[in-house]
C-alpha cells in the first residue's frame, strides 16, 4: 500500500481559502447559509475532480430527463389542440392518431433511458466515492502514529470510518436529479414563454419562493445535523468500551451503570434526530406544496387566458403537465439540501482524521522509481499541509508530509545487530516520561529491562518498535541511526511481541504469517521457538484451526506463545519482547528464553518473574523515566533499589500451573496492562 494511493487523489487543486470560515467569527444566518452553499460547492466540485466520467455522464441523463420532461409537456399540449379538439368538432384521420401515439411512446422511451443513464452512473458514481473516501481513511489508520490513536477513541473512528463516509456521500444520489431539476425549471420557463408570457410570470412567483424556503431550510438544518454525527460518535465511542470491556464490566457489577451510560447517550442522540426530524416534518411539506398552489394559480389563470383567446387548451394543458411535474422533482431538491449540510460535516470529520500525519518509520515504502519521493514532491505536499492547517471546516482534503524517500541498498549489516540509544527522551505533550536514556545492547545479548510501574518501559518499547520517535536523543540499529532506514529494512530487522497477545479470526497459520511472504517451514520454525507446537499439533486442524476473534478459543498463554511465533517467524535479528510470556508458566517460559539464546538474535525482554531476570545476560533498570543502573544480575544486587525491586517481583509473582494457562479467559479476556 503506498502512502498516498488513496490520499492524493483527496487533494483539492484550488487553494484559496477566501471562502472559508475561521476558527472563532460569529456569523449571521445569511453569512451562514452562503458558508454552508460555498463549502458544499466546494465538497461537490472535490467529488467530480476525483470521478468526474461518471459524474458527467449522469449528469447527462438528469439533463436529458428534464429535456424529456419538456417534451412531453409540449406533445401534450400539441395532442390536445390537433388532435383531441379536432376529434371534438370535424374528425381526424388514422395517420394523425398514430402519430400521436408515437410521439408519446417515442418521448416516454428517451425519457426511460435519461432515467437509467442518471441512476446508474450516479449510483457508479456514489460507489466509487465511498470506495475512494475508506481507502484513504484505512490508509490513514494504518500509516498515522500511535500518539494519533492515543488522543481519538475508538468508536469515533469507527463512525467516521463507516457512518461519516456514508454521509459525506449520499447526495451525490439526488444531486445529477437535482441538477435536471433545475435544468427543468429553466427549459420549463422557455416552454411556458413561448406558450403564453403569463403562464411565465406565474411560473417565475413560483420558483423564487420555493429558492428562498430551500435556502432557509439549509440554514435551519446545518447546526442540527451537525449535532447528530457528534452524538452518533459518542454513541459508538461507548458502545466499543462497554463490549470490548465486557469481562471488567460483568466482573465489577458495572452492568447497570454502563446500560445507563449507554441510554444517556443513545438519548440524547434520539433527541437531536427528533429534533431534526421536527425541522424536515415542517420543510419538506412546505417545498412539496408550493407547486401544487402554483398550478392551482395557473389553471385560475390559464382559464382566463384561454377565456380571452390569448392561450389555447393545449397551451393550458402543456403549464399544468410542466407544473405537475416539478412537484416531485423539488422534493428531491429539498433531500439535496438535507444532505448537503450532513455531508459538509461527515467530510469536515473525515478530513480532520486524514489530516493526521504518517509515521514516517512506518509509512509503507518501496523500491520502484514511481514510489520514490523527491524533494520537488516533498515540498509541494509540505506546502498544501501548511495551508490546510490554516484552514477551519473546509470539506477539503488536506495533505500531509511526505515520507521520506524509499530506500533502495540496505544499510544494516549482516547478523545480530546492536542497538544503542544516546540521549534519547519521549514527552506526551508537557509530561516528561523518558529522559537522557542511554544504553546499548551488543549484537545477540539477551537483555532485560525491569522497573516499577510508570518507569517508562512501555513508552520505551513503543520507542524501540518505532511506533513513536523520541523527541529528543537518537536510536542506532547496527550502528545506523534508524531515521536513514528504510521501513521496509526495519520492519523486518526489529520485532516485537507484546503482552496483549492480539490474534485474528484466522487460522493459526494466517496469525502468525500475517500476510507476509513466510514460507511454511519458517512458520514451523517460530511455533517450535515459541514452544506452541506441541498445542498447535493437538489442535483439530492443526495450525489451519481457525481461531475465534482476539483468539478467544486459546488461553491466555498459548495466544502469546502465537504472538510470539508471529514475532519470529520473519527471521528479525532484534526481538522486543513486552512481557510476551507473562501468562505462560513460568518453567515453560524458561524454556522459550533458552530456545531464543541462539545468538543470532539480539533481544530486550521486559520482564517481572526474578526467573526471566536471572536468565538474561545483562539487566537494565529504569526508574523515573532514566536509567539506574545497567549490569549483571550479581552487579545490579548492589543497589537496595534494585534488591527491592526484584524482591517485590518475586513475592507478587503468580504460581500458574499448565492447567490455568490452558484454560480460554473469554469473549474479551485481554491480558496484562499497559505499565
């Protein structure tokens, strides 16, 4: 997947921000409707950029229809007065019978196809904006930093990732009927003219009022369906917790107060939909029955126009034909302007989410020319990510920095590799956690990394896996800082197996391939490094088992055993382990540290059983965010800090025999926690 596959396609090629809103002015309701008609212009014009073959071509058959409309009115109106009246007074012949007939029937065809046309390519249309709007959104979650999720809750990228999406494009339905809507009210005010001036100017009474109530119909609806989306999110931002937390809920009694939680929310959200459906109840009525009182005016009207002899019948009957058939069409208007405000809203949330940066350690890379970045490139997206910034509730995408180019020779040498960090600190916001860390663990050592808690050592292996960059020091791999590597090259030399053991619903061999290019006998190879393939082997398929979702049908113990396969089964020469073995039993996880010993593999272990600390080669102690001290097991027993410590690892630790780490925790069992 390349960085900006979906992305770009997103940015808009106009820059200017003249129309745009910014942060903190207070308008009034007219400077609001024209913002909210500027910024759906905008959206609009964003969507044709991107699909705009469709687009035309269905705006093709809404023009068409309106055509078609016209047409009829007129062959209507030309039946009545040569042949319907003729038929009254003298007779007419076959032929002028079936030429009518086949003027009706050759009209209704057209106006069939303009139908499909429109449909089909606005459907095509609509489809392929949705497919555009998720790739670039999956992008982002997939390529944006760990602080990025740290600061969004789940069900609020779930929403924006299904529901606002969705939103953002369900008027690109009715906008080519809409657009045939208006090309009707002009192609009708022709008609009309050429029929009779006064059936015009009714005409012309007419379609102002039905202008005005549709303009303040979208000022009225903005701020209301604004409020809707931000209500939906809260809802499955709650939702996700209470299910993804079930077990913490049902085991602390939680359940009345999180379904009161949930009512709170799904309340509130009823109340703003009633709110809103109260203002559409009110509206869509009013712009349905304004062409209904202007036919009825035209046929006072038309009665007297014919009267006169200044119009004849089927002038009269080509208005009313025309005036009957706008009716339904402004309905579809007034969808048109529910969901443009929706979907200024839904876009401006989808594009506050791919605003976020990428990683650049992790933004996907590859070694094709067409993928290389240059600097030319670098600086026009640096540019359109600036103006973006500056910019408050435009619904266009904003672009982001570039990655770094992609790297071609690697530039890590063979074998185990050192890693040294010099300096290195992380800061969330204004709260320092790590400080002046400086280490280095030598090419196949075993190293072990202990502290209490709020020491810093999940801030440290989020560092070392590369999911932040420290903001301040620097990190060498090899002896090559790990800013000048490719992703490609450090994915694969560095990985890390956590304590929250997540697996897929996916066989055991999907789990621990993951997608990657690792043939069978390398995913044999991590089982028997983890110790899984005894349990794998008993499984009913063995490792084709499918396992549940989050690998509920494991225990605890064997998902980690999984994970940790999954961790080695790329051939990395740095494995971070995160208390990956904290819920196996303590003699089998000796064991798995004794099999990883080989030499070729350099690994920090984060450990909290005095047994895994006594194996590793050296022991890194971190207290307060900055080392205390690094050595041996023996060298460090000199510290009473250290001694403490160890002491309060050893008589908190857990005795977990083969038969509890057997034994599956449930739906939402998730082990450990973050330190």
């Amino acid at each position: 997947m390349s960085t900006h596959s979906h992305t770009d396609e997103l940015v808009p090629d106009d820059e200017s921000p003249a129309e745009e809103n910014p942060a903190g002015v207070t308008l009034d309701d007219g400077d609001e409707t024209a913002l909210s008609i500027s910024l759906g212009a905008k959206l609009i014009a964003r969507f044709v950029r991107m699909h705009p073959a469709p687009f035309v071509l269905s705006i093709i058959g809404g023009v068409g229809w309106a055509a078609m409309i016209v047409a009829a009115s007129i062959v209507l109106g030309r039946i009545t007065d040569e042949v319907i009246e003729p038929a009254f007074d003298e007779g007419i012949d076959g032929g002028t019978v079936w030429w009518a007939v086949a003027a009706l029937v050759g009209v209704g065809a057209l106006r069939g196809l303009t139908v499909v046309v429109r449909r089909w390519f606005g459907s095509v249309t609509e489809a392929r904006m949705q497919r555009s709007l998720r790739s670039a959104v999956a992008d982002r979650l997939l390529e944006m930093p760990m602080g990025s999720y740290r600061n969004r809750p789940t069900g609020q990228l779930l929403a924006t990732s299904d529901v606002d999406v969705t939103t953002a494009t369900q008027m690109l339905m009715p906008l080519p009927f809409s657009l045939g809507v208006i090309a009707l009210v002009v192609f009708s005010l022709a008609s009309l003219w050429s029929a009779d001036p006064m059936f015009a100017v009714v005409a012309v009474l007419l379609f102002p009022a039905l202008a005005w109530l549709s303009r303040y119909y979208t000022t009225r609806i903005h701020e209301p369906a604004a409020l809707v989306q931000q209500k939906l999110g809260r809802v499955s931002a709650i939702a996700h917790e209470s299910f993804d937390g079930v077990m913490v809920v049902k085991t602390l009694a939680r359940e009345e107060p999180e379904r009161v939680r949930f009512d709170e929310a799904a309340r509130d959200l009823a109340d703003e939909r009633i709110g809103l459906a109260r203002l559409t109840s009110i509206f869509e009525p009013l712009i349905i029955m304004l062409p209904n009182l202007g036919m009825v005016t035209l046929l006072i009207v038309g009665a007297a126009r014919v009267e006169s002899g200044g119009a004849t019948i089927g002038d009269l009957v080509q208005a009313v034909a025309l005036f009957g058939w706008l009716a339904f069409p402004m309905r579809i208007v007034g969808f048109l302007f529910q969901a443009l405000p929706r979907a200024v809203v839904s876009i401006a949330r989808v594009d506050d989410l791919l605003a976020e940066p990428v990683d650049p350690a992790y933004a996907p890379d590859s070694a094709s020319e067409s993928d290389v970045v240059t600097e030319s490139t670098a600086r026009q997206t640096a540019a359109v990510a600036r103006r973006s910034a500056a910019r408050s509730g435009v619904p266009e995408a904003p672009e982001v920095p570039a990655p770094k180019p992609a790297v071609v020779e690697e530039l890590l040498p063979e074998g185990p590799l050192s890693l040294e960090l010099d300096g290195v600190g992380f800061s969330f916001g204004d709260a320092r956690v790590l400080h002046d860390v400086s280490f280095r663990a030598e090419p196949g050592e075993v190293l072990a990394i202990v502290g209490s808690t709020g020491s810093g050592k999940s801030t440290l292996v989020n560092l070392l896996a590369h999911l932040d960059e420290p903001t301040s020091g620097t990190i060498r791999l090899g002896g090559v800082e790990t800013t000048a590597l490719g992703a490609d090259e450090l994915r694969a030399a560095v990985s890390v197996a956590y304590q929250e053991s997540y697996l897929f619903a996916r066989s055991i061999v999907d789990n621990v391939r993951l997608g990657r290019d690792v043939s069978d006998e390398a995913v044999q190879a991590a089982l028997r490094r983890s110790l899984a393939d005894g349990f794998v082997s008993e499984l009913p398929e063995g490792p084709a088992t499918v396992v549940g979702e989050r690998g509920v049908t494991l225990s605890g113990g064997q998902r980690q055993r999984i994970a940790l396969a999954r961790a080695l089964a790329g051939g990395p020469r740095v494995v971070v382990a995160d208390d990956a073995t904290s819920a196996v039993d303590p003699v089998v996880e000796s064991q798995i540290l004794e099999t990883l010993r080989d030499g070729d593999t350099t690994m920090l272990v984060i450990a909290h059983r005095l047994s895994t600390i006594t194996l590793a080669d050296r022991i890194l102690h971190l207290e307060d965010g900055t080392v205390r001290g690094i050595g041996t097991h023996e060298e460090l027993l000199a510290d009473p800090e250290y001694v403490a410590l160890v002491t309060a690892y050893e008589d908190d630790a857990p005795v977990e025999g083969v038969g509890a780490q057997d034994a599956p925790t449930g739906a939402s069992g998730v082990a450990g926690g973050k330190r």
